[in-house]
C-alpha cells in the first residue's frame, strides 16, 4: 500500500525526485573543475540552474496547471536557481553573475507582488464570514495547508475579538 502511493506520487512528482541528482550533480563540477575553467563552469550552471531547470518543472507540471501559475513558478524556479548558484560558487568565479543583479532584484520584487497577491486572496478566502477548506482548495491551495489557513484564521479571529473587548 504504502509502496504504492510512494510510486504514484514519485509519477507525478518525478522532478522533485531527480532535482537532488541535478543539485549533486552541479555541486561536483563547481569542486572539481580546474580554475582556469571557472567562467565556463558558471556559464553551465546558470544555463543549468536558470534553463533547464525550470524547463523540467514546467515538463513535470504542464498538464496539472494552468499556464499562468506554470510561468510564475518557473520564474520562481529560475531565481531560486540563481540565489543558490550565488551561494555556491565561490565569489572568485562569479564572472556573469554579478551582472545579473539589477535583473535579480526586479524579478524578485516581481515575484513578491504576485505573492502578496496570492497571499490576499488566500487570507479573504479564510477571514471570510463562513471560510471552508473546499473554497481554498479549489483555488489551488493544497488540503492540508487549507485547513492549516482555516485554523490560523480562527486564531486570529479570537485574538481579534479579546483586544476589542478591552
């Protein structure tokens, strides 16, 4: 049974399943490539981490998400690629990564926004008069986090109406 599910979730999951392999596999070519081969291992890893990565998600995910969400997520992918590419490399090898900062830091705000977005929805849907998990699950919140949000809205609810009664 449970090797079962493990299967069936490893199906569908399969990109989170081979990122490990991906990470390992950059992490051994930034420790063991030559010095003097430092600006063409940065080049494999920013196509690597900023291309092939998210091109994966966006394979692993196409047919279970609408294309907006797929996009924001793999812009999410990418930067993430590039955050852990900066703390991986060591700053002496950092040739075209540097230059991408000012691109970093507007995709990041970016990325902020549409977040806080998402986060607004999310928190009318649970602060709302009668907030039911379902609600929240069919705008793509995972169950368990659905009712995590509920519960968390209660709480908030309760401390809410405690201060305005003193």
């Amino acid at each position: 049974m449970i090797l079962t599910k493990t299967t069936s979730s490893l199906r569908r999951h399969w990109f989170f399943a081979l990122l490990p392999v991906l990470a390992l596999g950059g992490w051994n070519l930034v420790r063991t490539a030559p010095p003097q081969d430092a600006a063409m291992v940065e080049r494999v890893l920013i196509a690597d981490l900023c291309l092939s990565v998210p091109i994966l998600y966006a394979i692993c995910y196409a047919r279970r998400m609408s294309l907006d969400r797929l996009l924001v997520r793999c812009l999410g992918v990418a930067l993430a690629g590039m955050v852990v590419l900066g703390w991986t490399l060591p700053a002496e090898q950092q040739f075209l990564l540097p230059l991408t900062k000012p691109l970093r830091i507007a995709a990041i705000v970016l990325l902020a926004l549409v977040e806080l977005r998402v986060l607004i929805a999310a928190l009318r849907l649970a602060f709302a008069a009668a907030p039911r998990a379902e609600a929240l699950t069919e705008r793509g919140v995972p169950p368990l986090i659905a009712k995590l949000m509920l519960i968390e809205a209660r709480f908030w609810k309760a401390v809410w109406r405690l201060l305005r009664r003193k």
